[in-house]
C-alpha cells in the first residue's frame, strides 16, 4: 500500500477509521502490562507509559478541539501544563525529568480521558459536510505523532524494564523466537556500488499524502560515487569488534564518543552481557543468548562510526541511504511482525534490511533542507527547534509502524543515545 493512498487526506469516515485504529493500537499494546508499570521512568530521555497515554490525548485536544470544538471546554485544566511536552508556544510545561512523579491522575482517569477525547474527535469530525483541510492536515499529524509514542512506549519500556534486576519480559518467548537466526553462518558483507550523480532528496509537502515538515521540500544533492553494504552490520560482526579491543583503542572514536565510553564505562552495546563466559542480549522477549545472526541494535552514533572506522568505512549520508532505499519496497521487520526484536536476514534483494530491524546511523548532522519552512505557530515547534547537534538515523525499526515510515523519513537523536532500536550500515567512497 503506498504512503498515497494510506495517508489520503480522504472522506471523514475514513479519517475517523484511521484515527480510531491508531488510537486503539495504543491500547493494545499495554495490555500485558502491570498497573506498577505504567509509571515507570528511569531517566529524563524516557517517558511513563501513563505520561504517553495522555500526551498523545493532549496534541488532539490541544491542536484540534481547543481551536475548532465549539464551546470548548478541557477534560481537566490542569492537563495542558502536566502532559504538555516541549510546546513553549502553548504554555509550560512541568519538568520532563519528573514525569514519574505524577502518580495524579491515576492510569484509569488517562484511560477516561483518552475516551473522552475519543468520542469528541469522532464526533467534531462527523460535524462537517466536508472536514477542512486545516482540521484534517492536524488528525493526521496527531495520528503519525501518535505513532511515534508508539515506538516510545517499547523503547522507553525496555529500558526502564532494564533496571530492574528481573529483567520483565514483554511477551513470551517462542521456539522460533529463541533459536530463529543464531547460527554463526553468515554471508560476508557485498558491496553495491553507486555511480556519482545528482540525485533528489526529500519531499515535496502536497495534499494527497502526508509527510512531516522535516522531510520538505525535495532538493537536488549531488554524490560522489560510493558502494553500500548489502546488509546490516551483525551481532557477529560488532563481536569481532569487542575481541579486537573495539572498546580500548582511542584510535577509531571520535574525541567526544571516546570521552562518552569511558565516562559511561562502556564495554558492548546496551543490553549486552556476559553469563558464565557467553554472551546474552535482553529485550522485549527477555533474556536470550546472543543471536549472532540478527542485526546490532542499541549502539549510539559513536559506537557506530568507531565500528566503520576499525572496518575501514563509513556510515552513509542520509542522501546516500535515501537515493538506494527510495528504489526499493518498503517492507521488513516492523512492529506488526510481533517480534519486537531484530532477526537475521532473510530478504532476497540486492540491497537487504533497508526498512525495518534497526534505525540506520547516517553520519549527516540534523539540520533544515533547503529552503525549509516550519509550520506556523506551535505546531511549527515539532522539528525544527531540534536541528542541532543531532544525527540523521533512516528507515524505521522492529517496534516502528510499517505504515509510518518512508525513504524520506527523518528520525533524529543525540549522538550518545542507545536506548532505541539503531544500528549499522556501512559505507565507503569508491
């Protein structure tokens, strides 16, 4: 299904079946939940499940029913400062680091709310003849930004699980989950090589399907000829790194990732660990030996450029990535294959893995295209403020949505940041 068709800004009935779906999956996905989890926050970069809940109710009442509901009136006043994330043009906000403090309201007064919200946007839309482009433009940003708390509430989880000397378990494991990959064969690294050319990157913001402003409007870049590998960096692979002192050396680490490892004390990506000498990864199916098959994940953008140095590579650009990943189908281990977890690879193509497992590392710094207008008003706040001393990762992960992601899509984290599904592609010059 192309990103045409599944973001049309289309007949009310349709907008309120994908609003009402997306709403829905959020609720599903907390129901292996216990009620002392949903409050759990075990640093400032993650967030509550309760506090994902209502802020995602928040941005439809905020940006929606506030400016077009008539006789507004709030599900609780108090509401717009407590789950108001960064919008300075709607008000304060209370402080992110704390999030965990709001034991008030209760999960079930966020659930009663996130209802109330519900019912109200279904029935604003069924109000109109014909729902203004304004309104819906706003439903589809809110459904896509709901998405993205989606992703959120796992990675977030996950981490906050990983404290906890338990280790929870998001869902059982499986016998094709546990032994699915972990055979040591694997296929050395092909090179694809790509001529120098001018090439499109981005998109141009039409009314026919949506995309964030972030990844407007389309421009011309040139390439230098270049060659990409053919498939992931692997747990295999990133354990030849450790053994050859990956972690030791300051010769392949940028100045500020070699203070980070050893500020942090850093040994192997996060969740690694070592049992009676092997080597174990935890996760959403908890504790599993190491699948040295799946695709290395949860390594920041240091431990990733460090790993293309010792390899002698690179990581792509985002133009790079985006010019190979835009001839391809977007298909891959996303959210909706239920296994919440990267797995070696199976895909056919000439170029695998491109969509799904992992966030890709590219080395382009976060910053506007060409020409880049944000949206007026707060809204405008969504991307843009956040175009500095970030790295550009590309083509989504297995807890992203598959009907969220596109070649042009721009997710975007602090170069230390390991707690999300991001991983390795390499790259080289020609």
């Amino acid at each position: 299904m192309s990103s045409e068709v599944r973001f049309s800004l289309a007949n009310k009935q349709q907008l309120i079946a994908q609003f009402l779906k997306v709403r829905q999956h959020s609720e599903i996905y907390c129901q292996p939940l216990e009620i002392e989890d949903y409050g759990l926050q075990a640093i400032a970069d993650t967030s509550p499940v309760k506090w994902h809940l209502a802020h995602t109710s928040w941005f439809f009442e905020t940006f929606i029913l506030k400016t077009t509901e008539i006789n507004f009136i709030p599900f609780n006043k108090h509401y717009e400062y407590l789950f108001n994330s960064y919008y300075n043009g709607v008000g304060e906000q209370f402080l992110r680091a704390k999030r965990s403090l709001l034991s008030r309201p209760t999960v079930k007064e966020v659930y009663e709310y996130r209802a109330n919200i519900n019912t109200r946007i279904v029935k604003l839309i069924e109000s109109f003849d014909q729902v203004p482009d304004e309104v819906a433009s706003l439903l589809i940003l809110g459904i896509n930004h709901e998405q993205q708390h989606q992703e959120l509430f796992f990675t977030d989880l996950l981490y906050n699980w990983y404290q906890n000397p338990l280790l929870p378990s998001y869902q059982a494991q499986t016998a094709d989950k546990i032994n699915q990959g972990r055979s040591p064969q694997i296929a050395p690294i092909k090179w694809i090589a790509y001529p120098e050319q001018m090439t499109t990157l981005g998109v141009n913001n039409t009314d026919k399907f949506f995309v964030f402003d972030n990844e407007t409007p389309q421009h011309k870049v040139y390439l230098q000829a270049f060659e990409i590998a053919d498939r992931l960096v692997t747990n295999a692979d990133f354990l030849q790194f450790i053994e050859a002192n990956g972690y030791v050396s300051s010769d392949y680490w940028l100045s500020d990732g070699w203070t980070t490892v050893k500020s942090n004390g850093w040994k192997c990506p996060l969740y690694w660990f070592k049992r009676d000498g092997d080597w174990y990864q935890y996760g959403l199916n908890g504790v599993q030996p190491l699948n040295l098959g799946a695709p290395v994940s949860h390594v920041s953008a240091y431990e990733a450029d460090a790993f293309a140095r010792w390899s002698n590579a690179r990581l792509p650009t985002e133009a790079e990535w985006e010019h190979v990943a835009s001839k391809f189908e977007i298909k891959g281990n996303f959210v909706e294959s239920g296994r919440l977890q990267t797995e070696k690879n199976e895909q056919p193509l000439e170029v695998k893995q491109l969509y799904g497992d992992v966030w890709e590392w590219t080395s382009t710094a976060y910053g506007p295209h060409p020409g880049f207008n944000p949206a007026k008003g707060a809204v405008g706040e969504y991307n843009g403020k956040f175009m500095c001393n970030q790295q550009v990762l590309k083509g989504g992960s297995c807890v992203t949505s598959s009907e969220h992601i596109r070649s042009s899509y721009r997710n975007f984290f602090y170069p230390d940041a390991r707690w999300q599904f991001s991983g390795i592609r390499l790259a080289r010059d020609l």
